[in-house]
C-alpha cells in the first residue's frame, strides 16, 4: 500500500465529517447514547475491520468512542484506512 501524501488525505478527508489528520494518522471522536450502543458499534467495527483485515487503534470511555486509523506497515495514511473510515462512516449511520 502506498502512503498518501499531506494533500492527498486533505483532499479525502472533505468526504468525511468529523476526521482530522494528526500525528500520520486520520482520527474521529464519536458519541453515543450510552456504554451498550457505544460497545455494540464497536462490536459491528470490529467485524467489519477483521474482514478488512485492518485494526483501528480505538479508546472507549462510557459512550465516548475515539478511533484512529494509519497503515503501519505503510508508515502513514493509505487507501486502507479511507476504505476503513468509510465502513465506519456507514456503520454509524444504519445504526
């Protein structure tokens, strides 16, 4: 996988609400009802990103879910990680 360059990502990023580039990597913050939707959200990623076999690095605090997304082996932004976004980005709005 290519590493995207500063302007490539910045130019993909005006597709998705909510996420930023920082520290080489695109990062959102989501909000949930409560502790049992936030982990059921997090239970339909990681189904989703095991199929993609691509890990978000994630915290979840309550119902506060905070995700990043970079290729490593790539050493920054690629393809994969807006492929992974976008799966994110649809699982959150059908639920």
């Amino acid at each position: 996988m290519k590493k995207l360059s500063e302007a490539e990502i910045n130019k993909r990023l005006e597709k998705l609400e909510g996420w930023q580039y920082e520290e080489n990597s695109i990062q959102t913050k989501f909000e949930f009802e409560n502790f049992k939707e936030t982990f059921s959200i997090m239970t339909r990623i990681a189904f989703e990103a095991e199929a993609q076999q691509h890990h978000p690095e994630w915290t979840n605090v309550y119902n506060t879910l905070s995700i990043t997304l970079s290729t490593h082996d790539a050493g920054g932004v690629t393809e994969k990680d807006f492929k992974m976004a976008e799966t994110i980005e649809d699982l959150i709005q059908t639920q």
